[in-house]
C-alpha cells in the first residue's frame, strides 16, 4: 500500500470510529442530563475540568513525542537505507518509563489534594470521591497515551481507533450498570458511578493497548532484517520537545481550569441561581459544543495524521511536499467546516428539537455556528506546526488564548451573562487562529486561492441552506426524529457539493480521477 492510500484509509477510519463515538458521546450525555439531571451534569462537569487539568499534567508533550521521534527516524531510514527497530525500541523504552514516572507523581497528588480542591476551590464537596476515584485513571491513560503515538507514527493507527470503540463502549457500559446499581439516587451516587465507570473502562483500554504493543514489537523484530543504530540522544531529544510542551499546556489547563471555575460563578452573578447556572453551564459544556464539533471528527482525523507525514517529510528534506500537504489541507478543510457551519446553521431548531431537550439550544447553536470554519482550520493548522517542529510556539498562543479566556470571563459574565460567554470564545477563537495561520504561512509557501476556498463555498452554502429552508417550510415538513434530521443533513450536503461542482470550486473529473486511482492503487 502506497503512502496516499495508506493515509486516506488510516485517515477514514479514524473519521468512522471519531463520528461513531462522537455520536454515541453526544447521545449519551443528552441520555445523562436526563438520567441524573441538569444540577448534577454541570456538577460532573466541574470535576471534568480539575480531572482534565491533572490528565493534561500527567500526559502532555509525550505522544506528540514519541509521534515525533518515531516518525523522524523513519524519515532518516529512508535516506540511509539503514534499520530502525533498535532506535524505535529505545525510543519506546524511554517514552513509557516517562510516562510512567510523571503520571505515579500526578495520580498522587490529585488523590492528596481532592478534599481542598473539592471543598475549597470547587465548593462542593460531593466531587471530592469522584477526584480520588479519578486519580487511579492517570497512569494507564498516560501509558496508553505514549503507545498511540508509537501507533501514529507507524501508520497502524487502527490499533487506536480499537482501543477508543473498546474504551467507550465499556465506559457506557458500565456507566449504566453502575447508576442502576447506585445506593441512592442523588448527585453525588450518580458522579461516583461515571467517575468509578470511566477508570475500570481506561484499565481495560491500557491492558488492550499494551498487549497491542508487545504483539508489534515482537514482529518488528522478527520482519527488520537489520537493525539501525542505536540514538544516544534520545533521552535529550525526548525531554527536549516533551518538556517545552508540558509546560506551556500545565499553563493552558490550568488557565482553563480556572476559566471552568469561573463560568458557574460568573452566571450566578449575573443573577442567576446557582443550580440554574451549574445547569446551564453542564447544557453548554457536555452537550452544545459535543454537538457542534462533533462534525470535526472527520477534519480532526486526519489533521492527527498530519504529524507523522509533515515531521518524515521534513527529515527527508522534502520541503515541496510539505508545501502541498499544506494547500490541500487549507482547501479541504475550509471547504468542509463552512459546509458544516452553513448545516448547522440551518437546521440548528431541528437539530435542538431533536437532539438537546432546552429550549435555548438552537440559539446557542446558531451563536457557535459561524466559528465552525475558524476551529477546524485551527486544528489542522496546529498538526501541521507541530509535524514542522513549532509546537512549542503552538503551545504559547494556546496559552495566551486561555489566560484572555479567564480575563474575559472574569469580566463579562457577571455583566452578560451566557452572551458574555460567547463573545469570549469568539474572541479567543479568532485570535488563536489567526496567529497560527500566519505563522504556518510564513514557514511554508502554500498558493492561496480565497475565491476557491472561501469565497465559491460560502455562496454555495447559502444558496443550499436557502433553498432547503424555503422547501421545508414549502411542504411543511421539519425533522421530529433523528432519522428525519439526518435525511435532512444529507440533503442538504448534497445540494452543497454539488453547487461547488457548479461553481468549480472543486473539479469532478479530478475527485473521479482520484477515486479511480485509489481504487486501482
């Protein structure tokens, strides 16, 4: 399998098993808010962002790593004609004992310190089990996260995509076994069990990845004919990029952690109640936004494979790949996403109805929409940087987007209330994207094509969201199940690639002719 294909099929399976556990993730939380309630799912929420902090600490700058060195000494085998099993097993060796390291040392200071930051900083103490259940989570997770980017680099990245159908398949699994078996139908009883759910799940994934591992190690030794020599720097190297982003993202999450802590207590100054705003908070967190990004498990997919191609086509010296690479993923992505948010725009009541039992949603929907195109580019935009080695510059204006985030909490929400919420994350959105864009175009020369790009797809959005409005209302027939939704989602991407084929933002006979070659590849 050439290298084209063997990305476009990584790349679609990853896309299939992100959007059936994306949705399966969404459906599922519509299924929590209603099974434990509002109250409690913004409660849920609030330990997400301390667990998410702690999983960031333990975690960060490690896979993108191992991604990295794996990658790059395959990018070199192909200069030097030479093996690289012995530099990938030290590699490896050095990535998990790290791992290992940092995660123990993590794992034990979120299970000392949850009763002050349950009582103290979160001012509620039913998360305190909850965070102590969750710091037996860390270890596995930061080991498996090492081992995914082993799997990354080699392009068997089904391995992955096994291990996330398995992870959340028994988290729900559990999840609902466990809020059967609860002694007490209260808030805290039903966070315990998702918390208690959600650590037996990652012990089952860990175990699932390791025995992966061990099982291509041992045919890596077996299919290498020679071996290539062993980097005594790898050590260096390893620290050298794990370290710089370690600490950028302890920063960013923790930033962001007190940003979460905020937005409760900014929408209860506004003058909602307390239950209120933990409810709107958990509505926004757990279900809008899993909603609306939940088209970018197709972009996101193969912007994750981004890293491997960029970093070996950069040890191999390639720079005019690099350049391709970049102007095929600017225009697929921008294509895509104004697609998306034109969908979900239009059809943000259907999607509310159906989807999220609020009557606010579709608001909040049409209010994120237009950001869509800005996100999903930022993603792509980001693997790329990370494959060309700027990571770290990635991780500063992650930064400087979270630190804005908890300064326009801070002050807009008491006065605006959710409003001030929105603004602050079109704010911080267009600022991080726009920084990293100009970046990547000032290290590589892609040929920028806006009327292709920009400016054919959103007319042909609008046009394809105005003529599928104009026919629902015609007929009078708006979705009422999810079967109807999705009908009416097809349609309209129908209608929309083919008004790009018309306006020749993308050209048929080249997509024909890419099928073909595909298929006879």
């Amino acid at each position: 399998m050439d290298r084209l294909k063997k990305f476009f099929v990584n790349g679609m399976l990853l896309t299939v098993v992100a959007l059936a556990t994306r949705y399966v993730s969404v459906s599922f939380n519509v299924y929590l808010s209603n099974r434990i309630g509002a109250v409690a799912m913004g409660v849920f929420t609030l330990i997400s962002s301390v667990y998410g902090f702690a999983l960031t600490l333990a975690t960060s700058g490690v896979s993108l790593a191992t991604t990295k060195l794996v990658s790059e000494a395959i990018g070199r085998q192909k200069i030097e004609n030479s093996g690289i099993s012995g530099t990938t097993s030290s590699i490896m060796k050095k990535s998990i004992i790290l791992s290992l390291s940092i995660s123990i040392l993590i794992s034990c200071l979120l299970f000392l310190s949850a009763e002050f930051v349950g009582r103290d900083l979160l001012k509620d103490i039913r998360t305190v089990p909850c965070l102590k259940i969750l710091a037996f989570s860390l270890v596995p997770i930061a080991i498996s996260s090492s081992l995914s980017g082993y799997f990354t680099a080699i392009r068997k990245v089904y391995k992955n995509a096994a291990v996330q159908i398995l992870g959340q398949a028994s988290r729900i699994y559990l999840s609902v076994y466990l809020l059967s078996r609860a002694l007490a139908n209260d808030v805290k009883s039903a966070c315990v069990a998702i918390v208690s759910a959600t650590v037996i799940s990652e012990l089952i994934c860990f175990v699932f990845h390791f025995v992966s591992f061990i099982k291509e190690q041992k045919r890596a030794k077996c299919d290498s004919t020679r071996k290539g020599p062993k980097d005594i720097n790898i050590s260096k190297k390893l620290i050298r990029i794990t370290l710089p982003v370690a600490l950028s993202a302890y920063v960013r999450s923790a930033l962001i952690t007190v940003e979460h802590l905020l937005i409760p207590w900014g929408l209860e100054r506004s003058g909602v109640g307390k239950n209120a705003s933990l409810a709107a908070y958990g509505t926004i967190h757990s279900i809008i936004f899993p909603l609306v990004l939940f088209p970018s498990a197709i972009s996101s997919s193969f912007a994750g494979l981004l890293v491997p191609e960029v970093s070996e086509s950069t040890a191999a010296l390639d720079s005019s790949r690099v350049d391709r690479i970049v102007e095929r993923v600017l225009k697929t992505v921008l294509i895509y996403s104004i697609g998306t948010a034109g969908i979900m725009t239009c059809l943000s009541g259907e999607f509310a109805a159906v989807m999220i039992p609020r009557s606010d949603a579709a608001t909040l929907i049409v209010m994120i929409a237009p950001l869509i195109p800005v996100m999903y580019l930022d993603t792509s935009v980001d693997s790329i940087l990370k494959g060309l080695g700027y990571q770290f510059y990635g991780m500063v204006i992650n930064v400087i987007d979270a630190f804005l985030s908890v300064i326009l909490v801070w002050l807009l929400l008491p006065r605006f209330g959710v409003m001030g919420y929105i603004i602050t994350v079109y704010f911080t959105e267009l600022l991080n994207a726009t920084l990293s864009i100009t970046k990547l175009l000032c290290v590589t020369h892609p040929k920028i094509k806006l009327g292709d790009w920009i400016i054919k797809p959103l007319f042909s959005a609008i046009l394809a969201c105005s003529a599928l409005r104009y026919t629902l209302a015609l007929f009078g027939s708006f979705a009422q199940n999810k079967s109807e939704l999705f009908f009416h989602v097809f349609l309209l991407a129908i209608l929309y690639f083919c008004l790009l084929i018309a306006f020749k933002a993308i050209s048929a006979k080249k997509i024909k002719a890419s099928i073909l070659g595909f298929i006879r590849a």
